[in-house]
C-alpha cells in the first residue's frame, strides 16, 4: 500500500488513535514520502499531528523511578499511612480492614490495568489520561474528561494546602479562643487572614518548583521521598524498639454530656507484640468518631481508607516529561500500587498486635507518641502532605496545556499553550496555581458559598 493510500486512509478513518498512528508511522518511514504526496494531502494531515511531530525531538528527561514511582507513591501514600491507618483497624478489625484493602485495591487495579492498556497503544504527550483518552475515544469525550481532570487536580490541591496548615497549626498553632498554650512551640498566630498567609506561602514554594520544571520537581521530590522513607523505616522499628508503656489520649474535640454515660478514657496502652491484643483486633467494633462526634459504619470508615488509594494517576499526569512514556506509566504505576498495598497490609498487621484498640479509637496520631522520636511522624506527615499539593498542581498545569494544545476551547486558552525554551509550560502553572489559591481562600472563608455548601452536605447526611 503507497504512502497516499495510508494517508487517506488515516483522514478517513474516525478512530482518532489510529488515525494518529498512521499518520505518525508514514512520516517516521524516511523523508522521501513528503515530496511523493500531493499537496492538498500534506495539507489535510491533522493539526494533532503537526503539533505532536514537534516536540518529540525534544529529549524527555524523568525516568520511571523519578517520573513515575515517586510521584505516585506519595500520591497514595499522602497522611493516610500516618494517621489513619490506626483509624481503620481501631474500628473495622483486622480481618475487615484487609477486606477494605483487597476491594480498594481491586477497584483501583481496573483503572491502573485501563491506563496500562492505553498507555502502550500508542505514543505518548503532555497530558496523562486526558492525551490517552481523547486519543482513544476522540476529543469530544476526552475533552469532558480532561476538564474534569483539571478541576479534580486543582481542588485535590488546595485541599492538601489547607490540610497542611491545619496539621501546622496543630503544632505551632496559638487556641483561637485565647487559652494559654500548653507548649512554648505554639506560637503562630491563627485566623483566617493568618491561615490564608500560611497556605499562600506553601503554594508559593509549589509554584516556584513547578514554575522551574519537571527535572527540578523530580529532585525536590525524590529529597520528600526519601524522608517519608526514613519516617516510615522508623515507625517499623518503634514496633519492635519501642517498650510498652502508656499515652496519654488527646481530649475529644466534640463535647460530651454527662449523663451520657462513663466520660471518655484518657489513657491508652501500647502494649507491644501480645497475642491477647491481636485477639481482640480482629473483629469490628464501631465507635463514635471522638473528632467529628459521629458513629462509624463499614462504609465511612471505607470512604477515609479509600482516599489512600487514590492518586495512581501522578505518574500519568507527567506523560509529557518522561523519556519513554509507554514503558515508565505501566511498570511505575502496578509497582507503586504493589509497594503501597504491601506496606498498608503489614502496617494494619503490626497495629493490630501491639495496640490497644482503645488507643487506635481515641488517638490517630498514636504512631507519632509510639515512635523513637516523636517529630518524626510529624515530619511524614508534612512531607507526604507537600509533596500531594505540589503533586496535583503540577498534574492540573499539564493537563490544561494538553487542553490547549488541542484547541477544544478555542482562543480561550491561548496563552495556555505558552512554554519555556525548556519545553515547561509556566503559563498553565500559573494558571493551574491561581486556580489552587482562589479555591483555597474560598474554602477557608467562614461564609464562603464552598464551605457553606460543604456544610449543608454534612447536615443532609
């Protein structure tokens, strides 16, 4: 069949991928077709075509460790490891909580196993899941999705932000209510002009890490990774360092009435490896929330362990930095969910044999008070919680520059397809980053129409 046929025969089929492919695999056979082909056909090959045979000659630069496994790790890893992981186990049980692992785990492998067919199908650029599906199903539906994605990787940021100004406040935070601090460390002022000032500074430093590129946002994750890492090795060890003792539990934040019932304990046991505490682990026992007030069930406490299970799609959303996308988003991608399933599963394991189940209900943050030093949870958790938000916001810009290169809006997003001469899109990264901090300083806003939202959902359930 000559170069003509198979042109024409790419414009006419309607199957965007193919059609990509074989328009892609007749200008990759030598440079002798383009003067064959009449002009008129050169001129109806796809604009999707011109603008991907660009920047192919541009060198990716992460691989699959630094570009996939990494991100995605601390994507799923985030402060579910360190503060939850007790949470679950404390009301679900043992045998429940490897159950909620097994089913999690099993919903995200249908979607990982649909990334790992689409992503070796054919070539690859900036856009993670929104290239493979539009490229797949056509622009029409991928666009949808594209723009959902967008909007799920800004959100999904912001919240982070805030998480993370909430577990400093914690720390370091001054009690609004003007209560004399318990520690000489809590000394940030707090409010919300405050929190807002502390959530601005940290997405300043996500955007200066992204605004630079992709190869520094490797670096500065692979440092947060080896961090969580070290954190983790140690809550491992506390297990087996650490001698039993008792801790002191944290007030509930709900306020409880005294005809009620017995008030809550205030002390817990860390009663190390015994088979009479693993025993009584093993079944579910579902208790009152002493954060929220509210009484646990199967299907909350699945809803909290299920977030730490999500965010596969890291390594996916920097399709358009990697030296060889087809090979680095399968492979990175099953080993960072084999890893975390693995350390979730051995976690819950250890919890359950060396924790009473009172201090797994009353005291999340127990791995932090079990540890060889204290700050080192605490460290995880800041960590795990940056490296999320930077994560996800360097995720949205490149979605937004593969929505603008296709052109699905128009001129609306123009100035979207703008890069560096290092091939970074900073304009989408300022966008991406504007989007973050508005959504942020809404959610924050007492009487914002997020929260006020936010809190008639809460009141509807």
């Amino acid at each position: 069949m000559s170069n003509d046929l198979i042109l024409r025969f790419a414009m006419s089929e309607r199957t965007p991928l193919l059609h990509y492919r074989l328009s892609t695999s007749v200008n990759e056979q030598s440079g002798e077709h383009q003067q064959c082909l009449p002009g008129d056909a050169v001129e109806r090959i796809p604009a999707i075509s011109r603008r991907r045979s660009a920047p192919s000659s541009q060198p990716k630069k992460l691989s699959t460790f630094f570009g996939v496994v990494i991100p995605t790790l601390l994507s799923m890893f985030s402060v579910v490891v360190f503060l939850r992981i007790g949470f679950v186990v404390g009301q679900c049980g043992l045998y429940q909580a490897i159950i909620m692992f097994l089913v999690a785990y099993l919903i995200i492998s249908m979607t990982v196993l649909s990334v790992c067919a689409i992503s070796t199908n054919g070539a690859l650029d900036a856009g993670g899941a929104y290239y493979m599906i539009s490229r797949a199903l056509g622009p029409e539906f991928g666009g949808s999705l594209g723009v959902m994605f967008f909007l799920a990787n800004v959100c999904s940021s912001a919240l982070f932000v805030l998480g993370l100004v909430e577990a400093i406040m914690a720390s370091f935070g001054r009690p609004e209510d003007g209560v004399s601090t318990a520690s000489t460390l809590q000394v940030l002022p707090a409010g919300y002009w405050w929190s807002l000032l502390y959530a601005t500074g940290i997405l300043l430093v996500c955007l200066l890490v992204c605004l630079v590129g992709a190869e520094i946002y490797a670096k500065a994750t692979f440092i947060i990774f080896l961090i969580v890492m070290v954190v983790l090795a140690t809550v491992f060890i506390s297990f087996f360092a650490v001698h039993p003792h008792i801790v002191n539990l944290p007030p509930p934040s709900q306020p409880v009435s005294n005809d009620t019932g017995p008030p809550p304990p205030t002390v817990a046991n860390f009663t190390g490896f015994k088979l009479d505490t693993l025993l009584g682990n093993l079944g579910a026992h579902y208790a009152v929330d002493y954060t929220t007030g509210t009484m646990m069930s199967f299907a909350t406490v699945f809803a909290v362990m299920f977030n730490g299970c999500t965010g596969i799609m890291a390594g996916s959303n920097m399709s358009g930095d990697l030296r060889n996308p087809s090979y680095s988003i399968p492979r990175g991608t099953i080993t960072a969910v084999i890893f975390t399933f693995i350390t979730y599963n051995l976690l819950s394991l250890l919890v359950a044999c060396s924790c009473d189940r009172v201090l797994l209900q009353r005291d999340y943050s127990f791995l932090r008070d079990i540890n060889v030093w204290h700050p080192f949870v605490t460290i995880g958790v800041y960590s795990s919680t940056l490296s999320a938000a930077m994560s996800n916001l360097i995720g949205a810009s490149r979605i937004l520059y593969a929505l603008a290169r296709d052109d699905l809006f128009g001129t609306v997003l123009y100035l979207a397809k703008k890069t560096s001469r290092s091939g970074n899109p900073w304009v989408s990264v300022l966008i991406s980053w504007f989007l973050v901090q508005l959504i942020a300083s809404l959610i924050l806003f007492p009487r914002s129409p997020l929260c006020l939202l936010l809190s008639a959902i809460q009141m509807i359930h």
